[in-house]
C-alpha cells in the first residue's frame, strides 16, 4: 500500500505525511510546490487535465494507493485573499478535483480509500443555508463535492472531511500563519491595535486532532461524510485578549497592549455545535485549540 497525498506541501499536508512517515508508510507527494521533505514527489498542476494524466500515468497499476486529495486554493492572508477571483478559487479547487478523478478513473489504479479535505460550512443539511455570496472557496469546494460522486464505483471506500478552521504548531514551520499568529504579530509590533469584526465566531481545531482523524477513516466504510471540527465557537475579541493576556504572562511584552473593538454585522458563520463526527478529539472546544495555539506560539518566541 502506498499513500498519495495531493497538496502534500501545504499545512495540513505536510503534518498528514509527517505523521504517515512516524507510521512507517510509503507516501508519495503531488504537489505544485517542492515540499520542505525528501519525500518521492511528483510536480504536478491538477488544474492541467494533460499534466494531471501524464503524472498519473506514472503511477504502477499493480500498487493499490490510498489518496488524500488537500491540493487547492485557500488563502489565510487577508490582503492576499482580495486579490483573488472566482476563477482562481474554481481552477485550483473544481477544475483541480474534477481533472483529478477523471484521470484516476481513466488509470484505472487500485484505490482502497479515497479522502477528501473540504470545509466545515458545508455540514448545514438545510441546503437553502448555504448563502455561499462571494465566498467563492467554500462555493468551490461544494462543487468539488459533487464531482466525487464519480469516484464511488472506482474505490472501496470514499470519506468526504470537512474540516474547520485548522491552528496549531507545524511540524515544519514552528508558527504557522493562523488567527493566533496574526493577532500574535500585531500586538508585538503595535502599541494601540483596532480591531473590526470582534463579534465575528469561529470554530477552531487543531491540527494534531485533523491529522489523527484523517488517518483513522476506515476502509470498509463504502461513502461518508466525516465533520472534523471542535464545539462552541469563539469570538475575535477572545482570541485577541487571550493572546494579548499570553504575550505578557511569557515575558514578550512588558504590558497588554491598547485594543479597540468594533463589531461587524457582515460575515457572521453558521454555527457548527453539536455536529461534529468526531467524538475522540483532544481538543473539543475552540476555546482550548485558541488556548493551546497561543501558549505554544508565545513559549517558542520568549
């Protein structure tokens, strides 16, 4: 058996391989970019039907392959995220997932399980919620979904993961670009901080919790939808007082920093308690995954 994990040098996926590694199992990388590993990798824009089915076709036939598809388009940086268009969002996400099960399906390679990151919003089972407005990742991602109804005839098993927003200490990189890190930044470098958007929650988990809940997707389950995220959203304002609280209890900065609140009427998230799959998580409240972020961060900085 071998595993071939798509966006294997993104942040979920280079923890995802870390931790296959420490199991001692075969894992090839598809990926864009050069992953930070010497991993077997195989360069690859799944956006590029011809290039998707070349790096396919490389694959031995005779292997069985388990296949977590995390390659796509998600940006964590504000500023950036404007930058982008529907189309980037739906070539890196859509056209990427459909190229990629079509070129599976035309190898005809011997896939036991089949796993797919998407995000937590798309749980609600009342479709008429799903407002998706300009948020053209989630709207993406949904049609990404349905493209895999293909795939169900061509493995034994076929997990959709949708998976909320994902903190934590990277095995690579020791402080990753997330909320706690952002909020992190801009208190040490600012001395008065204003803040739009405090009422806005969130749910958060950790990035030990996702990877240990990927892995665990059985094989005899046929189809499934695993919800992959932790209980009772949290607000910005929180975040930001329990990293401005961590900042001076490690010793960073002498004293709290000024912040001012606003709060925001737009871009509220529909609240995922109570539907969660996953029952074994380390860290089942967002509160604990802020928690947890924040003392690891400020520890590796003091």
């Amino acid at each position: 058996m071998k595993y071939l994990v798509t966006g294997g040098s993104g942040f979920i996926g280079t923890n995802l391989v870390h931790s296959l590694l420490k199991r001692k199992k075969e894992v090839i990388i598809l990926d864009k970019v050069k992953p930070h590993s010497d991993v077997p990798f195989l360069n690859c824009d799944l956006s590029n039907l011809n290039k998707t089915n070349e790096v396919m076709g490389t694959l031995d036939k005779n292997e069985e392959y388990t296949i977590f598809h995390l390659a796509g388009l998600f940006e964590k940086d504000f500023k950036k995220r404007q930058l982008l268009t529907k189309k980037d969002y739906f070539d890196n996400n859509l056209l990427a997932t459909k190229n990629l099960v079509n070129s599976l399906i035309r190898s005809k390679l011997n896939m036991p399980k089949f796993v797919f990151s998407s995000p937590a919003l798309l749980n609600p089972e009342d479709r008429s919620k799903w407002a998706f407005g300009e948020d053209y990742y989630v709207e993406s991602k949904h049609y990404a979904e349905l493209e895999l109804e293909s795939l169900k005839n061509y493995c034994d098993s076929l997990h959709i993961a949708r998976i909320s927003r994902v903190i934590g200490k990277d095995n690579f990189y020791d402080i990753p670009m997330d909320i706690v890190s952002y909020f992190m930044n801009l208190l040490i470098e600012k001395d008065k901080v204003a803040i739009t958007g405090a009422n806005l929650k969130r749910n958060y988990v950790y990035i030990s919790d996702v990877i240990g809940s990927l892995i665990k997707l059985k094989n005899d389950v046929p189809f499934s939808y695993s919800s992959i995220f932790s209980q009772e959203q949290v607000n910005l304002k929180f975040v930001a007082n329990l990293v401005n609280e961590r900042l001076v209890d490690s010793g960073i900065l002498e004293k709290e920093r000024e912040i001012s609140f606003k709060e925001s009427v737009g871009n509220q998230i529909l609240s995922l308690d109570g539907k969660s799959t996953i029952s074994d998580l380390q860290f089942k409240n967002s509160e604990l995954v802020v928690k947890k972020a924040a003392k690891e961060y400020t520890s590796l900085l003091s």
